[in-house]
C-alpha cells in the first residue's frame, strides 16, 4: 500500500520541480530581456547617474535583475585648444557630432580618437591634446547615443562601426593620407571591426583597453558588482541581439583582429578590473598584421593610461606614431 501512495506521488514531485524551473527559465530571461534593453537605451536625464556597483545586497541584486537605467552622457568639458564642430550623418540619418583640431605646426598627419561606452569625446581631450602636441591633427568623435551625436540606442559597438568609416571619409577628404586611428575600451572595439568590414587602411591603430567579445564585457559588469558571470552574460548577450537585430555572440573583437593587416599597438591596464589580461592577448594574438605591439601599465586600472602614466604613455605612443608615419 505505501510503494503505491510512493509511486503516485513520485509523477506529482516531478512535475512540481519542472513547474519551478520553468517559472525560474521564465524569470531569469525577464530579467535578462529588461538588462538587454537598459543597457543599450540611454535616457535623457542626468539624474540617473549613480553608482550601480554600490548599495546593499537587495539593492544590487534588483539592479542585477532589471537592469540600471543610464543616462545619455553629456559633455563634461571642451578642450583647451581651437576646434571646430564637425556634424556627420549616417546612413539612417542619425547625426553624429565631432571636434576637429589642427596642431600649431605642419601637421605629420591626422589622429580620430573614439571613446568607451557611456562616455564621450570630452572625456578625450587630454590624448587629443598630447596628440597635438606631438604634431598631429586630431579628430573626437561621438558616438551615436552619446555627447552630442543623435540617437539613444548603442549596439555597443556592432554597427557603430559606421561611425568610423564617416571620420576616415572625411579626414580624407581633406586631403590626409597619414591617418591614425585611437579608441579605448569600446571605441577600440568598433575601430578593430570597421578596419576589417570597410576595408580601411590606416597608418596605424592603438587599441586601449578592449573587451574580446561582447559576452566577455557582460561578465566584466557582473564581476564588478559580484554576481556571478553566468548564465548573466550569456543571456544578456543574447538578448541585446535580439533586441538589437544582431548575432550578439558573434560581436568578438577576437575575430575583427583577424582582418588587421595595418601597424598595431595594443595598450592595457595591469589592474584592469574590466578587461582581463587573458583578453589582451587573446586579441593580440588573434591580430593578424606581423606589424604589432603590446604595452602594459602596471598601476592602471580601466582608465586613462595617459593621465595614469604620462611618461610611459607619450615614450610608448610617440614612437609608435613615429615609427608608421607614412
């Protein structure tokens, strides 16, 4: 009598723990789904800037699960330096704002700086002003969704691309044949990919501080906030895909690398608390030019290596930039 009450409910247990784990399937890609669209949507109110990495357990987990709302990030400061605004437009009509500089001498050629997710170009004055200073006109731009440039949506540096190809067709069009492309953290993403897909044949590249894949920067944020990595990413990424019409796991700065065949120095952060030295050389590796370098800075987390290291920075970039001069 009891082997059969046992066997009657051994089906009802079964279904009880299925019931539970589709309803968690169910909820963790809720949460997922709400990350995926917050962290690509960018809101017109400079309130929502506050520190998401801080706060209490309960706090942290549901930003964890919905998401933190960012702002569209504002120009915190100009340069120091005579430039004048450069408006850009995208195929879709997004228009997308720039400075361009001229150095006080002959100018050796042109430097386009790109910027990290969530920043700006005034975030890069202080490289754009070493640039100068080295001889060199300089170029920062905005990215679509941030500083000045149309739009509240970032692919997080899939279509982006589009951005670059724009600044090269104009600098060119000035007449430059000694370009330099710079870019941090997702700005050396989106240079990495638009080097390959249009082609582009720059004097050089420096990369600062850039994630290998898309997957790998949504573990970096869940790292930070001490959850675990997975299925975080793994969800996430593909959602933001979804949401954004793109293969997510397939946004791999690992395989742009493949396409670079143009001089090449890599730079990163010893510290780096969002970019692992395992990407690093998984992506220096991957790059497929013989013409290449790599450049640690000891006491740097993901930050400005110029304004952490100024000797190494200028020693490093300037030989660099001296070294590929058409």
């Amino acid at each position: 009598m009891e082997e059969k009450k046992t066997s009657r409910r051994l089906p009802s247990l079964i279904r009880w723990i299925l019931w539970v784990l589709l309803f968690q399937f169910v909820l963790i890609n809720i949460s997922a789904s709400l990350y995926a669209y917050r962290l690509t949507h960018f809101y017109d109110d400079p309130s929502l800037r506050v520190n998401h990495a801080s706060g209490n357990i309960l706090r942290k987990t549901w930003k964890l699960f919905t998401g933190p709302r960012f702002p569209k990030s504002v120009i915190t400061g100009l340069p120091d330096f005579a430039y004048d605004t450069v408006q850009l437009k995208t195929e879709t009509g997004i228009l997308i704002d720039a400075w361009y500089a001229k150095p006080d001498s002959l100018a050796k050629g042109t430097v386009i700086l790109f910027h990290g997710i969530s920043a700006n170009k005034s975030y890069l004055v202080h490289e754009a002003a070493e640039f100068r200073r080295q001889g060199y006109a300089v170029m920062l731009v905005d990215f679509r969704a941030h500083g000045n440039s149309g739009g509240l949506v970032t692919t997080m540096g899939m279509r982006e691309e589009e951005e670059v190809k724009l600044a090269c067709d104009y600098v060119k069009g000035r007449g430059e044949k000694n370009i330099f492309l710079w870019g941090v953290s997702m700005g050396a993403v989106v240079l990495t990919r638009a080097v390959g897909d249009y082609s582009l044949d720059p004097s050089g590249i420096i990369l600062e501080m850039p994630f290998s894949s898309l997957q790998s920067h949504l573990k970096a944020r869940a790292r930070v906030l001490g959850f675990p990595q997975q299925p975080f990413a793994f969800l996430v990424t593909g959602w933001i895909g979804l949401e954004r019409g793109f293969n997510g796991y397939g946004h791999s700065t690992v395989r742009y690398a493949k396409k670079i065949s143009c001089p090449v120095l890599v730079q990163y952060g010893e510290k780096d608390s969002y970019v692992l030295k395992s990407e690093i050389d998984e992506i220096y590796h991957a790059i497929a030019s013989t013409d290449k370098a790599l450049a640690g800075y000891p006491n740097a987390d993901h930050e400005s290596l110029l304004l952490n290291d100024p000797d190494r920075w200028v020693q490093v970039v300037g030989d660099f930039l001296e070294k590929k001069r058409k």
